[in-house]
DNA sequence: CGTGCGTGTGAAGAGGTGCTCATATGAGCG
DNA sequence: CGCTCATATGAGCACCTCTTCACACGCACG
C-alpha cells in the first residue's frame, strides 16, 4: 500500500474506526445542506417570524424582516425546496408557514449556544 | 411614518408583534455564524470523526476524513477561533478534541432531520 | 376584459468561502 | 546543531451565494 508522498498516520487504529464510523456521504451533504439554509441572517430572520407569527404572507414578511419583497421570494423559494416551509395559497396571496418543528429545535438549540458563549474571535 | 414607496403590508398588528419578538441582532448573526460552520461537508466530517474518536492529531483526522492536512488545519482554525474545538499540544504533535456537547446536539438533530426526510428537490 | 397588485423568477454583479501551493515555525532526532 | 516532521499560515484563485433589477404571471376588482 504505498506510502504516497507522506502518508502520516499516528494511530492506524483509531483511523480506520472513525472513517468505519463517519455518515455516509449523502448524509453528510444532506446535512451541510440543512446548516446552510441556516446560516443566513435574513433566512433566520424570516424563519425567526414565521415560528412567531404562525402564518404571514411575503410582503408582511418582508416588513417585519426589514427585506425587498424579492429577497425574500427568493428565500421562501429556496425553503419551500428545502421543504421548510410550506404555502398556502388564497387568491393572489401566499401565506407561509414553517414545515415542521425541527427548525424551532435547530434554532433554540443554537440560539442556546450563542448566546451562552459569544463564540467571537479568540486564539 | 408615512407610506414609504410601497409598504405593503396587510396585517400591521401581526408585523409589529413579530418585529418586536426578532431576536436581537448579534443573535442573529451569531446564529448565522454558527451554523455556517456547521454547513461544509468537510468541517462536518471533522466533527463527525471528533465525535467518535474523541481526541485526534491533525494527520490522523486528514486521513480518516480524506482531505488534505492543509485543508484540515484551515478548518480546524476556524472551528478553534469559533470555540467548537479545544487543542492539546504534545511535542510538535496537536490534538483536537470538541469543545462543548452542543455540536453533537445540533449534529445529531441535523441528522434526524435530513434522514427522516430527503429534503432534496421539491416543488 | 383591462388594469393593478401580490408574488415568482432569471440574469448579473458583488462579495464571501474553501481550496491548493508555498512557506514559516518549532519541536524532536540523529 | 542541523535536518526533518507535524502543524500553522498567507496569498491566490475558483466557486458558490445573496442581492438587486427587470419582467412575467395570475387573480381581483372596477
């Protein structure tokens, strides 16, 4: 096997074991997939109503969010593939809500996070 | 306040409700910050093999994950100024281990989401 | 039935992110 | 003591993402 230019390894064992253990890659992708739609302030934001106002329609949405009405198509577009959110539809309107309860979970479980340690920049 | 260009917004007391229920904004930004680490595959599978080897150099961890040691040590940079990963040093030798028991939390809620439901392309 | 309003979407540009390559630092080993 | 190994870091580049602008679409209302 080869040692290709440098293969470093300390502890074979415990390498073969963990890469035995790792998800497979679908759902790793699945789950960077997740983390992202979370990771943007104005996404959050919206998500962020939607668990407080229940149901709310783009423009409203966008109002409380402080966001072009376009932006925040554009991200209810993204969610709703994502299958966060869902639409209901009444006339010209489109009222949203969140799909399911993991995003309040996520969101509780990582706003505990930050706002127990601040998590700026440190070395 | 007057009518800006176009405010449109059809229920005003549901939009104040909300915007005054928004998380702040440092925990918005927070939040975005925190899981935008936790949204490359790569940093996933750091944590991912931390989770199960426990406390691993930063060879062992290219290795068991596949990428290059520059790569690794990049991203352990960013996971230790963001406080999720803590460093031992022995000798010339650097052992990363997970900071706290929040990453495994969202880690494992993550994973119950994206396996309970494929969440890939919908519309 | 045409016009306005709420929404959806595509293109394009600016900005951010993560990689590789090259090099620095510092500890151990001969 | 100089050399090598493990890691850290900086610069540069390719890619992806988010926003805005412009316009399409459908429904309601006159």
């Amino acid at each position: 096997m080869s040692t290709s230019s440098h293969a470093r390894v300390v502890d074979a064992d415990r390498v073969s074991a963990v890469m035995a253990s790792l998800p497979p890659e679908t759902a790793i992708e699945g789950l960077a997939q997740v983390f992202g739609l979370l990771s943007d302030p104005g996404r959050l934001r919206l998500m962020a109503a939607l668990l407080e106002g229940g149901e709310m329609c783009v423009c409203d949405l966008a109002a409380a969010c402080g966001q072009s009405e376009s932006a925040v198509s554009h991200a209810l577009r993204l969610l709703r593939l994502n299958r966060v959110v869902k639409v209901r539809r009444s006339g010209r309107m489109a009222y949203y809500r969140l799909a399911d309860s993991h995003v309040r979970m996520l969101f509780d479980l990582g706003l505990t996070h930050v706002t127990h340690d601040e998590a700026g920049s440190h070395d």
